[in-house]
C-alpha cells in the first residue's frame, strides 16, 4: 500500500505538475450551495412571470452576440458592449411591479422553510383530463343557455401566477356545478376571471390585462378585451360566455374566435390538451383551427 501511494506521488509530481488543481475547503461548499438554491430561485421567479418569455428572448440574443464573437465581429460586438448598460435600465424599468412584489415576498419568506423545501416539481404544468373538457363546454352552455357572463383561463406552458394571485384562492376540482356557482349573478366570486391549472381550478375574481387591439369590434365588452389581453401576453386558451347574447367565443394567440357550437369549443380544448406534439406544430394547427371555424361562421351569417 506505501509503495503504490509512493508510485502515485511520483506519478503526479512528474507528469501532473503542469496542473494547477483547486483546492476546495467547506466555505467554498456553502458558497456553491448558496449559489445554487439563488439561482434556482430566480430561475423559478422568471419562470412564474412574463420574464420567462423575456429571459428566452435574451437567450437568443447571446447567442447571436457569442456568433458575433467567434467570427470577429467587431461592429455588432462594440454595439452589444454600449448597449447592454441602456438595456439593464431598461429592464427594471419594464418589470418594476414584478421586482417589486418579488422584493415584498423576499421580506415576508420564512427562510428556514424556504431552505428546507425546494419543492421541485411544484410548477409543471399538468394537462387537464376528458373529464374536464367535458365540464367546461357543460358549463358553458348552460350559462350561456341563461345568459350568465362568464370567463375562464385554460393555463397552458406560460405559468400565470402573477394574474392568479389578483384573485381569491380556490384549489377546487372543476365540475360544471362549480363553475356554474362561481358565475352566478351576486355571488362573491362573479366578478373577473377564473384560472384552471390541469383539473383544478385555482383561483377566481382575477384581473386579466385589457387588450388595445383596435382591430377588434367596438361592441365587445371587458370580458372579450381581457380574454385576448392575456392571450397576447401567454399561451392560454380563454373561453368567454357573453351576458349580452349568451355566445361562446374562445381567445388564444391574439385572436377571437366568436359564436362556438359545443363541438367547436370542444375541440379547442382537445388541441390544447396535447402534450406531445412539438410547440410550433401544435400552436400552428389551433391557429389554423381557429381561421377555418371563423370563416363557417362568417359563411352561416352569410
């Protein structure tokens, strides 16, 4: 055994001197497991936020900037190293509020706990069920049937925890008794939007942002701008119940598709249930859905 630990000496003071090994001591270990449970907390942050589609935009532009790197690029490189205090700035500007509320939970978080549970796993998004499909378009039609306004956000990739936490928590298995109960007239949980996350909904009375698309029509109301206000900013699928008429329109990608029969809201619900399509394919065909059912519409007005 002294003579293999000898041989392994020489070994290294021969061939291994040109290697500057780190030497790693306990602080150094605290200091990476400190880093680590930091960075997984911010990364968590940017992921329940509308940083998370900033942050992927960012991605692709370091890419681009290391591209510029390695070919020598040094027009678009001296514009990326002028630029990058200006866009900082820009930043805190832009998520102020997200900073903000950010900065108040860090001050109300019990740090023991928070050490103590990571909680991984927490926020994957989970797919509703056939069961729910069925619930909602029940529910829909029965509201609609007796002109109760409605709206209901289907979360998809993009978390909207920002949105969920302008409500009143939930946490209930959807069933088309419940959310008929929820919009009813005078109740305490009429008013905003609902957020379903998988087979639960989890929070209502939500304030949605408005859109300011001028294309669309002047008689739509709140309920119709706020549901194509959150599809612009996430991948939801928001189904919306008129008071007026008792229509059901469905928002996702920017757009409204108005006056769905059940068949119709039921297979948009099917489409945004798939999970394995690829992410470009699936948003592809929902909107390729949504323009042939809009022109059966413009064709039975017709």
């Amino acid at each position: 055994m002294e003579h293999f630990v000898s041989m392994m000496g020489t070994f290294k003071d021969k061939y291994l001197t040109w290697m500057n090994l780190p030497v790693i001591n306990q602080i150094d270990i605290v200091e990476i497991v400190i880093i680590a449970f930091l960075l997984y907390n911010v990364l968590v942050w940017i992921k329940n936020t509308r940083a998370w589609m900033l942050f992927k935009g960012l991605l692709v532009i370091l890419m681009f900037v290391l591209v510029a790197a390695v070919f020598q690029m040094n027009t678009i490189l001296w514009i990326a190293e002028k630029t990058i205090s200006v866009g900082v700035m820009a930043l805190v500007i832009i998520f102020q509020p997200e900073l903000r509320r950010a900065l108040e939970q860090l001050g109300r978080k019990n740090f023991l706990t928070g050490w103590l549970s990571f909680e991984f796993g927490k926020n994957e998004v989970k797919k509703f069920s056939e069961k729910t499909i069925n619930e909602l378009v029940k529910a829909c039609y029965e509201m609609g049937r007796v002109k109760t306004g409605a709206l209901i956000v289907m979360e998809d990739s993009v978390m909207l925890t920002e949105y969920e936490r302008t409500g009143i928590t939930v946490d209930a298995i959807v069933t088309s008794q419940l959310l008929i109960n929820i919009f009813e007239k005078n109740t305490p949980l009429h008013d905003g939007a609902i957020i379903v996350r998988g087979d639960r909904v989890v929070s209502a009375t939500c304030y949605l942002p408005l859109s300011d698309n001028m294309e669309l029509s002047k008689e739509l109301g709140t309920r119709h701008r706020a549901a194509v206000g959150i599809s612009e900013v996430s991948d939801s699928l928001t189904i919306v119940v008129s008071e007026e008429t008792g229509n059901i329109s469905v928002a996702i990608g920017g757009s409204l598709m108005r006056n769905l029969a059940a068949d119709q809201l039921k297979a948009q619900l099917k489409m945004l249930q798939q999970k394995y399509e690829p992410e470009k394919k699936r948003r592809g065909l929902l909107k390729r859905r949504l323009r042939d059912a809009q022109k059966d519409n413009k064709a039975d007005y017709e």
